[in-house]
C-alpha cells in the first residue's frame, strides 16, 4: 500500500491515470518543447550564437600568427615593464588572443559596431574567456583554435578574466580588451 | 561456505534486516557522514576565504581546501551514503538476505583505500586540481588511482545490490513487482554502472599519463568522457535522493503513489535520458557542433526534466492524498500546514524537495540551455546551482533519512531532540542562501574557483560592481549558518549513535530463517481503486499540490524568459 511495498495491485500498470498527474504531464511535456525549441529558434532568429568554428592547431603556429598580427597593428604598449602590445586589428578582420599561463596576450583594441573574427587558444593548461561586464564566457582550450565573430556594441574599457582554474596564479589571469568608436 | 541466514525484525516499522545487510548499511553510511564531517570542515575555508572581507586562506591552501572540498562532499560522502541507501532498497526492504556480502566488504574496503588515498594526494600538496582535474593541468598518480579504486569498489557494490535482487526474486521474499523506492535505486544504480564506467574510460588512462606511459590525452576528449562520470554521479544522487523522498512520505505519511505507473515511467526516464547531461559542461567549448550540443543538453528534448517535473507533482502529491485520507481536507492547503513540521524526517525531506526544484532544477535548465550558457559558464552560477541540486536535494534528504535510521536501524533515540527539530531549518535555509547568493554572484559574472576576486596586485585588474561583493558576503553569512546546521546535523547524528540511550526490546534476537527466506509478507488484497474517495477541489485528487505545481511552472517560464531577455542585451556573437 506505499511507496515501501510491493504495488497492491499486481496489474499496476493497469491502474487508470489520476486526472492531476495527466494534466500536469501534458503541461510540463508542453513546457519542455517550448525549452527545447527555443535553442535552434535562437540560432535562426537570435543574435548570440556560438557558431562552434574551432581548427586543431599546434601552439607554436598559434604564436606565429599572433605575433604576425602584433607586428602588423600594434598601435602601443601598456602595462609598465611589461610593455605589453595594444593591437588594433583591421574591422572585420581576424584577431588572436593566447591565453597562458597567467596573462592574456595581446590587448585587443576594437571598434564598436563592427565585427571581428576572434581567435582563442591555450598554450599550456586550459584557460577560460570571461569577458565582463558583458558577462561572456567562453572555455578556451589548449591545441584548438576556437574563432568567435563579435560585434562590440558599446566602447569603453573590458575586463577578462579567466575563469577556468589553471594553478595557483589563477586569479593574476585578468587583462583588458578596449572598444573605441 | 555457510551462508548467513539471519534476520531481526524491527519492532516499531515491521522492517526486516538481514544481518550482514544491517552491518554493511551501517557502516557504509557512517563511513560517509566521516567524510561529510570532512568535507564540512574543509567548507568553513572556502567560505570564509572566498567571503572578501574575510579572505582566510593563502591561495594554495585555498585551492588545495576547495579541491578536497569538491571530492570529499560530491563523491565520497554521497556515494558511500548512496551505497547504504542501495543495500537498504534491496535486501530490506525486499526483505531479503544480502547477496555476497564478503563481496559487499571488499567493495566497502576498496571504496575506503580509494578515498584515503585520493585524499593523502590532495593533502601532499601536489594535486590541487579540483574534482574535475582537467588535463593538461596534472596531479600526483596517487590521486588517480585514488580515484580508480574507489570507483572499482563502487561498481562492485552496486553489482551487490544487482545480485540481491535477483536472489530476493529467486528466494520469492515479495509478491508481485519491486516497491517503487527499490524500482527507483535499480535506476540510481544502472545509472551508476554507466558513470563508473565512464570515469574509468577517461580516469585510467590519465592515470597512465600521470606515470608516463602516455604521452598525450586530448583536453576536449578528456572533458567529454569525464563529465559523462562527473556530471552522471549528481544524476545517481537525484534518482537516489527522489528515491528517499518516496521513501519518506511512505514512512512518515503511509503515502502510496499517486500512480505506480507514472512515478516507475518518470524513473525510466532517466535511465533513458539523464546520462547526455555531459554535454551541460561542454556548451562553450570549441569543436563539437550546436547539433550535438541541443541534444545532448536538452536530455533528448528534456525528457528527463519532465521526468523530474512529474516526481516534483507526484511525491507531494502522494502526501497530501494520505492527509486528506487522514481528515486534513480543509481548503487546498490544511494538508500541509498540519503536516508535522517538527518532525525532521518530514521537514528535511519538504525543504529538499522545495528547495530542489525551485533552486536547483530552475537554475539546472537555464545553464543547460546552449545560448544561456554563455553568461553562466565557469562563474559562481554554476556551485550555485549544484549547492541546490546536490546539497539541499541530496544531503538533506539524506539527512532527513538518517533521522529516521537511527532509532531503526542503530537502535537508538536521537540525543537531541530538540536540536533535530531545528537542524533541516538552519541548514536547509542556510544553503538556500547560500545556492542563491552564489547564483547572484555569478549572475554578475563572478568567477568560481578563484581565490581572489579584487584581483589585488595585477597589472590590469578588473573592478567587479558592489553588488557582486555583497551577494558574496552574503554567501559567506549564509554559509555559516549552513555550516552550523550541517555541525548539528553531525553533533546529534554521531552522539546519538555511539552515544544514545539504546533502545531495548524485551525478547529481541536475530532469528533463523527458514530457507534463506524471511517471513512471506501478508497477501495484501484490496479492489482496483483510484482516489475516488478523497477528490478535493476542481476534480483533482491533490488540488493543493496541483497549485504549488502551477505556481512552480510560473516562476520558472518567468525566470527563463528573464534569461533570453539579459542574454539579447550582450554582444552578437556568431
């Protein structure tokens, strides 16, 4: 007669649905579809979409590329003895950014309202893309190369953060990322 | 080898105990409260270091606490708990004998030398590398192979538990089919099967990294398998906590189901469904495509978050059928307010289950939905909402449950009552907090894991909103008090069973019984009924659940659509 026993009725299968239990099954199956069907809706009608473009790639050829378009756009250095290079990328263009054990490499400087093919790789551990306070966050992984298109709306001054634990100068990982007008 | 046929029957419940079933259950579940002590004690220095205002620990002590933390709660207490739960909804409640409990020991000694040597890694210093230790960020070998053993030993018992079954039907020790409790640890344990296998695929070979012989393990691989064990052992706790939920209200209440059909489909559901969950972790991750990820996240078009749903209407609808069986008919709500509150079998089971759904499952949808994962990933969202799922729907109906073994199963009163009382309110509360605050935080886009979030000292450092630093040091707070209930829990639990005035029952002995079988149940034999007789308001045999219902399906359309809407404001992204 309980939960704890065998079901009294040996044909419990049998037993008629209770009108609660169906009309809460229809509701809840109903609001499922809706959840469901929300995400390829998004893809189709939705702005913020991972187009989950990524290319294996060695670390060693993510760095060439990296400092290809160093050398082609830097536009200054910021961070002291650092001096780590601020790039402004053509819009449109492809821009990289390492992620490594702990520091973000370059400093991106991009332009609001345009869109920019953004490359992510890890060099060593894996590493995690936390872009505030748009509040973006994306898993940045070591040997794939993970290619964002990105329209920054608004300028000003970005935080990254890493949020994928990498070690004990985990929360050193922090860099900027600007969009002018 | 003689086998041991002995068995004593409970005085108060009429529940029959095998023997070797009886010790084995208590020493697997006091062997996982050790570790809950542990992990609890570890809890007060992830508070009260990620609480900025109090910023307790170095950083290495913090990750090295935050990673013991992580594996001494979500793995090694619940699962060695989970593992008393399994031989309970065997060989108990089938009244049956334990099949093979030297195996059942081995399985026990296994999981043990596992835990201790997982945690003798963590404690070397060497493998702070949190539960999920992600490749290629290494540990000490020992930490692996921690680990392994422990999940060897875990597959046995469940594999114990499979045996006791089929000894209990071929030994006919019940009539007709399993009770709906067992039919729910049968889904606990197949799914475990499936996670502990996976956790070996993934877990053995970087174990052989770890030792050099494999010079390379694909980080995007290693998160896909290791989150087909990670993700799926929370998925054991929900069929396993949603189990003693059942078992609960049956106890405390004489509830049956609503109907077995539908609470037995609800549970195939999962063993369907709930192992694609992998996919949850992997939503912003580069290389696998928007197909794979829909799919796998929605739990094939989240079929097994109907399952959920449907267990969230039946269980408290069982109850309130036995209420107003009982009298509690007035309005749509006497049933529940006449529920016995002080009594922390019932209480701890409510605020779990209450707190489950509306904290946990809500938030679980919103993570696992692929676009909104974007603002969720990696933040402080994420222990948010498995503080929800896993704490107050886990631990605390495991707690409940406790409550209710120790006068049965130890045989002794509770030392203090009136602390237990208290205990589900202080702790429950306390982690409502906490999973709230956590998730708020979060929200505003605090990172997890990270020992500093002023990011103090860096060269370009990031300056988190106010609000973010309040709802932290509100979690903080919070997670004090859950700490303090949590303590209690361990206090009251721990002296009642060593030290509790034991409960004597004249003429009690273990008795023989006559061919491995323990006494034949009475034929039970009542017509075919539906609730004909109790049906309340709008024709509904539980109208005040059937609201609490509607008002849980409100709040969580709302709170979706809230998500979208934040989710349309931040950068195209494509």
């Amino acid at each position: 007669m309980s939960a704890i026993l065998p079901p009294a009725e040996r044909l419990w299968w049998k037993q008629p649905l209770d009108r609660a239990e169906l009309l809460w099954i229809l509701i809840a199956l109903a609001w499922c579809m809706v959840l469901f069907f929300m995400m390829p809706y998004w893809h189709l009608y939705g702005k913020q979409n991972l187009a989950n473009e990524a290319y294996r790639m060695s670390p060693e050829r993510y760095s060439a590329l990296t400092a290809e378009m160093v050398d082609k756009y830097k536009v200054r250095e910021e961070g002291g003895d650092l001096k780590v290079p601020v790039v402004h990328p053509p819009a449109g263009g492809d821009a990289y950014l390492i992620a490594r054990l702990w520091s973000w490499y370059p400093i991106l400087e991009l332009e609001a309202g345009k869109s920019y093919r953004i490359h992510l790789m890890a060099m060593d551990y894996q590493h995690g893309f936390s872009l505030q306070p748009e509040n973006i966050n994306i898993q940045v992984l070591p040997g794939y190369d993970h290619v964002i298109t990105v329209t920054p709306t608004h300028a000003g001054t970005y935080g990254i953060v890493c949020n994928e634990y990498c070690g004990i100068g985990h929360s050193t990982m922090t860099s900027k990322l600007y969009v002018v007008k | 080898m003689a086998v041991n046929r002995m068995f004593r029957t409970c005085p108060t419940t009429g529940l029959v105990f095998h023997q070797p079933a009886e010790r084995l259950i208590i020493v697997n579940a006091v062997t996982g409260v050790v570790f809950l002590l542990l992990g609890g004690l570890l809890a007060i220095g992830v508070v009260l270091t990620r609480w900025p205002a109090v910023h307790w620990l170095a950083a290495d002590r913090f990750y090295q606490v935050l990673t013991a933390h992580g594996i001494d709660m979500l793995i090694f207490w619940i699962i060695f708990f989970e593992i008393a739960v399994l031989y309970f909804c065997s060989a108990v409640l089938l009244k049956s004998r334990l099949a093979t409990p030297r195996m059942a020991w081995t399985a026990y000694g296994m999981m043990l030398i596992g835990a201790l040597v997982n945690n003798y890694a963590v404690m070397r210093g060497d493998s702070s590398v949190m539960m999920t230790s992600y490749v290629p960020m290494s540990a000490h070998w020992s930490f692996y192979l921690g680990l392994i053993l422990f999940a060897v030993g875990a597959l046995i018992a469940c594999f114990v538990f499979f045996g006791t079954l089929v000894t209990a039907k071929s030994e006919r020790t019940y009539v007709g089919s399993v009770p709906l409790v067992t039919f729910g640890a049968i889904t606990a344990a197949i799914i475990a099967v499936f996670t502990i296998a996976s956790g070996a695929i993934i877990l053995i070979p970087t174990f052989l990294w770890s030792i050099g012989l494999i010079s390379h393990i694909d980080p995007l691989m290693y998160r896909t398998i290791w989150w087909a064990f990670g993700h799926s052992s929370q998925q054991i706790n929900v069929a396993a906590h949603i189990s003693v939920w059942y078992a609960i209200a049956a106890i405390v209440f004489g509830a049956k189901p609503l109907s077995e059909r539908v609470s037995r489909m609800a549970f195939l559901l999962y063993i369907f469904f709930l192992q694609l969950a992998s996919a949850h972790h992997l939503l912003v991750d580069p290389g696998l495509s928007s197909n794979w990820k829909i799919f796998n996240t929605s739990y094939a078009m989240y079929l097994a978050v109907l399952a959920s749903m449907v267990h969230g209407l039946t269980v408290p609808g069982a109850i309130e059928v036995a209420q107003r069986e009982k009298g509690y008919t007035h309005g749509l709500f006497e049933w529940l307010r006449k529920a016995p509150w002080g009594n922390p079998v019932f209480s701890g089971m409510f605020i779990s289950l209450i707190g489950f759904g509306f904290l946990g499952g809500i938030s679980g949808v919103m993570m696992g939905t692929e676009q909104l994962n974007l603002i969720i990933h990696n933040t402080l969202y994420v222990p948010g909402h498995f503080h929800a799922t896993v704490v107050i729907g886990t631990t605390l109906a495991f707690m409940a449950l406790t409550y209710f073994l120790i006068p049965v199963l130890f045989r002794r009163e509770i030392m203090f009552p009136t602390m237990a009382k208290w205990q589900p309110y202080v702790f429950g509360l306390g982690m409502y907090g906490v999973a709230l605050f956590l998730m708020a935080a979060g929200t505003l886009g605090v990172p997890r894991r990270d020992w500093d979030i002023t990011f103090a000292g860096n060269t370009f450092p990031y300056e988190f909103p106010g609000a973010a630093f309040l709802m932290l040091g509100l979690a903080g707070i919070t997670g004090l008090i859950a700490i303090t209930g949590g303590g209690m829990y361990l206090l009251n639990t721990v002296g009642s069973v060593f030290l509790g005035r034991k409960i004597v029952t004249p003429g009690f002995a273990h008795v023989r019984a006559a061919a491995g079988v323990a006494p034949a149940p009475k034929p039970v034999s009542t017509a075919i009924t539906g609730h004909g007789s109790s049906v309340g308001a709008w024709g509904l045999v539980a109208p005040g659940t059937f609201s609490l219902a509607m008002v849980f399906l409100a709040s969580f359309v709302l709170y979706y659509f809230i998500n979208w809407k934040y989710l349309a404001t931040v950068w195209p992204l494509k």
